[in-house]
C-alpha cells in the first residue's frame, strides 16, 4: 500500500517528516545499535540478567531502550530486542555468547525446516509489544521522537538459523542455495511470513517506522539477490501494514545491490559507510526519485578525535541535504565507542543549520 500523507491535526515527529521527503531545518539522528555495550548505564543492567533475559524483561528492555535517548537526546528510539527473538518462536533453541548469538542445532534438513511455525507475535513475543506499548506511553509526552520497531530480513534470519551463529565464509548457508534452491526458498518464504506478522504487531503496538535489517544480503551478487533475497524482502515490505509507517531497509556491503535494493520499494534506504550519499542519492533516485537516505558514517569514525569527528559528520550533512535524508551510522555503534563522540555527532547534527533557500547546508 503507497504512503498517505500524514494528518495535518497530528504533528509527526521530524524522524517520520524526513521519510516522507519533508524538507527540515535539519535532517534527524539516531544510530543503528544506539542502545548497548558502549555504555555503562547498559553494562550495568547487563551485569544483573543475561541478554535474552533483558531482551524478554519489559521493565528492563524499555529502560535500556530509553538510555541513548535520554543521554544524547537522538530523534528516534528504537526498540530494544534482536533480530533473532522470533527464529526462538518458530523452535529454534536460541543462546547468546561471549562470541555472540548461537543456535546449537542449526538447520541442516528439510524435515527440520517444516517442524518451523509461523508464530503467533503476540502469543510468542508478547513481550516485544509490551516493550513497543510502553515505550510509546513513555514518550506520549513528547512528540519529537519516533519510536522505530524493526526485524531481520528473511536472508539473514535464515543466514544464522543455518550457520548456526555469527560466520566468516557463510558455506552453509551458500551451499545450500547451490545445491537446494527449492528448499531454501520454502525456509525464506516461512520467514517472510513470519516477519510479516512480526512487524504488523509491533505497528499495532505502537511503532511510527520500521527498520528491515538484512545485514547479510551484501554477500550474494546482485543476480543471486534477485533470485534469493529480493523477493523476500519485497514480500515483507508488500504485507507491512503501513498507513502512515515508512519502511527503511539496511544491508551492509551494499554498494554493488543499490538499485535493486531500490526497486525493492522501501521508503528509505539505509547506506553503508562505502558509497558516499551523492553517489547513493543519483543511483537510487534513477529508479525512485522519492526514495530517503539514512546514513553513513564509519562507525570507527567514532574513535578519531572529537575535531575529526565533527568534520566528518559536517561533510556528511552536506552531501545529505535538509530533504529526503535521516543521519545514523553505516553500520551498528561499536562496543567500545567513546560516549563523547556520539554526543559530538548528535550535537553536530542539532546545531547544522538547514537554508532552504539553499541547496546546501551550514554549520550554525
Ligand atoms: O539499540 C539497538 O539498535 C536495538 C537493539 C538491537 C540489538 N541487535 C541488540 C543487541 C538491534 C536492532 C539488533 C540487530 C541485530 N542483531 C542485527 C542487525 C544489525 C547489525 O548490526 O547488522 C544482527 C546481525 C544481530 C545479531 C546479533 N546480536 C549479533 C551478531 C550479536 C553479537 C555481536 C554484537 O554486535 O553485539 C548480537 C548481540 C546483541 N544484540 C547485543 C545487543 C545490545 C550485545 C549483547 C550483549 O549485551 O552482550
């Protein structure tokens, strides 16, 4: 369903008014990962409970949620879960280690891959649309900032549930594709059913925009992308129920799939560190002129010193422009990211005056 515009009588938080193509005083900020090991306000709850505990603890997942936002006052707050808490609802065993996220009994058959359901989100993840209902009563008071809910994109959902954790050479999950396409594609089209559900109960819960992550989708050649993850991630984006909700969609490694991630049909196309915003902006607007950019700063921009980062983030306001363009990272915050350089950023962006005059932007 195209996007309606939004109601006059509601006033949309600046987040939401820049995915509609609106022209600002200043683009928005939040950073993908903005919640997390870089601060110590998280690690001191992390102490306390393991991290699948925090992500299913509403009282505890809405205040790590909270943290970054009421730190460095960002645009947006996004809710605080990961990607994998609904391949746990479909059956999957789930742990997270030091190494990060593991599934002990990966995908490896056909058998294994029908014994999945499609949950029910509320029934199965009732406690991310708890989280989704009271962050949205939390920030009731304050109309500026939007709340973001997200998912994993079927790829990189699947890309995990088959390599069975974080992978180098992703051979599983390839050989897979070579050898049985026809069964690989019963797994993703599952997923996309899944995530459908999933991403329609966090709107009803309460989320103003939602953030598709297929942060593996880099990994295929664009005509393999069009086979494997391009209509999967179009199935998604088709079903998302979204009167008013814009859709932005992140892949990482992504300056080869620009194009047909565009012909996807996201509002919003998240760019990583690789492609600067005004090659990103004349590829993308080649298939949809209405298409947002969010991005792209190196996330190890953020351990240069505080001078360096505020030019960095000054060059990148200027080749995004105060129209069609949410400033974040390229990729994910790091875990020892110093916090002074994310208030650097953030208050780069909030002093970075807009003329619309102008085509361009000046530091104010
Ligand atoms: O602040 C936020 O962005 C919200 C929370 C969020 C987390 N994970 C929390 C988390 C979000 C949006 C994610 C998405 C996610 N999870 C992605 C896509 C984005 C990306 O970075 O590419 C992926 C691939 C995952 C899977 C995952 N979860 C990995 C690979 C890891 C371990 C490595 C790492 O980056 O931390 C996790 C664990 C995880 N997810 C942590 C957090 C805060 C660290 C857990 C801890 O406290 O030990």
């Amino acid at each position: 369903m195209p996007l309606t515009s939004i109601s006059q009588l509601e006033p949309a938080p600046r987040l939401i008014r820049a995915c509609f193509g609106e022209t600002l005083d200043r683009p928005p900020v939040w950073l993908m990962r903005q919640a997390g090991r870089y601060l110590p306000e998280y690690q001191a709850i992390r102490q306390q409970v393991d991290f699948l505990t925090l992500c299913k603890t509403p009282d505890l997942a809405v205040e790590v949620s909270l943290q970054p936002y009421r730190i460095f006052g960002m645009d947006g707050v996004i809710l605080f879960s990961d990607i994998l808490v609904p391949a746990e609802a479909m059956g999957m065993r789930l742990e997270f280690t030091d190494k990060g996220p593991c599934f002990p009994e990966p995908l490896r058959s056909k058998a294994m891959i029908d014994k999945l359901c499609i949950p029910d989100p509320e029934e199965k993840t009732g406690f991310v649309m708890d989280i989704v209902r009271r962050l949205r009563q939390a920030l009731r008071s304050n109309s500026e900032a939007a709340l973001i809910g997200f998912a994993g994109a079927p790829w990189t959902l699947a890309s995990y549930m088959i390599e069975g954790g974080v992978s180098r050479n992703f051979t599983g999950l390839k050989a897979w594709m070579y050898n049985d396409p026809e069964t690989l594609h019963t797994l993703l089209h599952k997923l996309a059913e899944t995530v459908i559900l999933y991403l329609n109960a966090q709107i009803a819960a309460g989320v103003q925009v939602v953030q598709l992550f297929d942060t593996w989708a880099g990994i295929l050649a664009e005509s393999e992308y069009r086979t494997f993850i391009l209509p999967y991630q179009q199935q998604v984006i088709q079903g998302i129920s979204r009167r008013n909700v814009p859709v932005i969609l992140y892949v990482n490694g992504s300056a080869h799939l620009l194009e047909a991630m565009a012909e996807t049909g996201p509002d919003v196309i998240s760019v990583d560190a690789l492609t600067p915003l005004d090659v990103a902006r004349q590829r993308v607007s080649e298939i949809n002129p209405n298409i947002v950019l969010q991005g792209n700063l190196d996330p190890n921009i953020l351990f240069a010193r505080t001078e360096i980062v505020r030019q960095k983030v000054t060059d990148m306001l200027s080749l995004g422009g105060n129209q069609g363009y949410i400033c974040n990272l390229g990729h994910g915050v790091l875990p020892e990211t110093p916090r002074e350089s994310v208030t650097c950023m953030i208050e780069t962006v909030k002093n970075h005056i807009c003329k619309p005059a102008l085509s361009g932007c000046i530091s104010g």
